[in-house]
C-alpha cells in the first residue's frame, strides 16, 4: 500500500515496522549462485544457495504489496482528492518518524555526517515541492457532470 502512496517508499515503512534490515538483507541474497551451479551440475550446491535466501520473507512481502495495491488504490486517490490537507500531514508524520527512528540509530561519529546530509538535502527537497507547487495547484481535474470520469490526471 506504500507504494502507491506519493513520498511515502515501501523502504519507509520497512523502516518504522522495524523489518528494513531483514528486507534488505533478503533483497542481497538474492543472486544468480542456485541457477549457475544448477547449470553447472552441483546440485548440492545449488540447493544450498537456494536455501540462503528468505524466501518466506519475501513472498509474503511480494503477496502483501500487491494485494495492498490492489486493495487500496482506490481508496488512496479517494482520500487524497477529499481530504488532501490531512493525507499529506499523515504522510509528513510518517517521514518525520522515520528520521527519528534513524537518529536514534546514528552513532556519535556518523552525526556530523548526518546532519551534513540533512543539510544537502533539505533545501533540495525545499526547491522541489516549490517547483511541484507552482507547477500545478491541483493534481487532478475533477468534474461532477453525470457520465464523466470524476477525475482525470
């Protein structure tokens, strides 16, 4: 479902459920070991680099994104053209806890380079959602005559 969320990555959420290491190490163990040794006849082998990756992990990861977008696609755009003010104070919330989940993470040593980084990137992210606010007042155009699509990007 975070997928479809503009700002909001799936890396995010990972993040504040507390699974981003177990992602991001079930993403790296994928690799091409099980098919080469497969194709090289080590069959042991390729059953034992087969066996290094979560692949429980993953399919339920794999299951819940697309039955979340599935799900709530609809539900999001509707939200997000009734009540635009409240989803994007939500969806801040939300990066806003993961940047403090992350502080409490950095070591001392690391926070010089942290707080360089913030500093790189808040005026970045600054000029950006300016640009997106002058590009457009309203993502959507939406119109309420009978037999037409509500809103159309």
């Amino acid at each position: 479902m975070c997928d479809i969320i503009p700002g909001v990555s799936g890396g995010t959420i990972a993040l504040i459920t507390g699974i981003y290491e177990r992602l991001v190490l079930a993403i790296g163990s994928i690799s091409a070991d099980p098919l080469t040794a497969l194709l090289r006849g080590r069959k042991a082998e390729a059953t034992e680099a087969f066996g290094r990756i979560d692949r429980v992990f993953l399919r339920v990861l794999v299951a819940g994104a697309g039955l979340g977008l599935l799900a709530m696609s609809g539900v999001i755009l509707s939200l997000m053209l009734t009540f635009p003010a409240e989803n994007f104070a939500f969806f801040f919330g939300l990066i806003i806890a993961s940047s403090l989940i992350i502080s409490y993470r950095i070591e001392k040593a690391d926070a010089v380079i942290a707080v360089a980084w913030v500093g790189l990137g808040w005026p970045r992210a600054t000029v950006s959602a300016e640009l997106t606010r002058l590009r457009s007042a309203t993502p959507f155009r939406c119109s309420s005559s009978p037999g037409s699509s509500p809103c159309v990007p």
